[in-house]
C-alpha cells in the first residue's frame, strides 16, 4: 500500500503555514492507498474531516514510536468529524475501498490539556453491531460517529466520559474504570439501549 505524507514542513502548506494557526486542504486519496498527516511544529492540532465521497475512509491516529493505534474509527460517506492529535502522534487516513475519496481536511493548532497527575489509561473497542450509525462525543478527545458493523479503537484515561445524544440532551453512556480491560470490545448498542432503559427515554 503507497503512504504519501504531508507534514507541516511540506510545501503544499506555502504562505499560510508561516502566518496561520489554522487552514484547509482539499486531497484526494487514491484507492487502497492512505495518508499521513505529522504537523511537528504543533505540540497538539485539530483535525476536521469532511468526506466528500460515498466511500467510507478509515481514521486513525498513531503512535510515531512503533506505530502504536491510540484512538480510531470509520468516516463514513459524506460525514464529518474532528479528531485530536499530539505531538507524539500523527493522523492516518487510510482508503481500503475500490474508489478514490475525496476529502476536505482543515487543520487547527490547539492546546494540550493539562493534568496533575498521569492517570491510568484503557485502550479499548467501541463496537456497533447494528445497521443504524451511532454518533457518540468523547470530550477533548474526538466525537466518532460508529457506522454500522463498525469498530472504534480508544485509548481512553479512567475517568472519561463517553457521552451520546438522545433529542437535545446529551447523556453519558459510560465512564472509564478499572473493569474495562486492555483489549476489551465493548458492544455499543447493548450499552445504548441499556442506559436508556435505565433513563428512562
């Protein structure tokens, strides 16, 4: 599979790079191909993603030491989503399909959120087993959007909140701890359909 990679030391970045915090770009990723996006200069950047194709492309954000996967999940046809990336990380858009994708891709410079302590992590998958997307909001971190029969990889700290909407409320679905394992897949719409019994909706 050929990997082109774009990084803020490109020259397809020219002018704005030197006087911007925050741009967009439009590429398009050939069939079977992916592509790398590593901004150095940026301790952390947002990046907003806009599928412009009815194919769905996969999302990932990888360790640049050893290729470790620290969150993913799928774009699915004409979606978009916004996704985190450190320093320490670079973002991999990979297309698996038949057709070419196009993509609209904006790229902000963001803070770094501060912690006192390092805290224990979960790296985890978000499964959705049905036929319906499940849009879920991990705050500060991304807001995957589960198409159906689709896995979202995290790696997520104890404490986090993972959140879904039901009309114009938002609710948490469920909070990292200990009994969630390394490796654990977590069925998605078992969990959903569980805490709306227990709220009610």
């Amino acid at each position: 599979m050929k990997t082109v990679k774009i990084s803020s030391l490109a020259f397809v970045l020219l002018t704005c790079f030197a006087a911007c915090k925050n741009y967009q770009l439009s590429v398009q990723i050939p069939a079977k191909e992916q592509l790398v996006l590593d901004y150095p200069n940026y301790d952390v950047f947002t990046a907003s993603l806009q599928n412009r194709s009815l194919s769905k492309l996969e999302v990932k954000v990888v360790s640049k030491k050893g290729e470790e996967r620290i969150r993913s999940f799928g774009l699915g046809a004409m979606a978009t989503e916004k996704v985190r990336v450190e320093k320490e990380n670079q973002l991999v858009l990979l297309n698996n399909g038949k057709q070419s994708i196009k993509l609209r891709v904006g790229i902000e410079e963001s803070t770094r959120k501060k912690t006192t302590k390092k805290g224990l992590y979960r790296s985890f998958t978000l499964k959705n087993k049905g036929d319906k997307s499940i849009p879920l909001l991990i705050p500060n971190v991304m807001n995957p959007n589960l198409s159906p029969d689709s896995e979202s990889g995290v790696n997520l700290k104890v404490g986090q909140q993972i959140l879904f909407k039901s009309g114009f409320k938002k609710y948490v679905l469920l909070t990292v701890d200990e009994n969630i394992n390394n490796g654990d897949v977590l069925n998605v719409l078992e969990l959903l359909a569980q805490r709306k019994k227990e709220l009610g909706l």
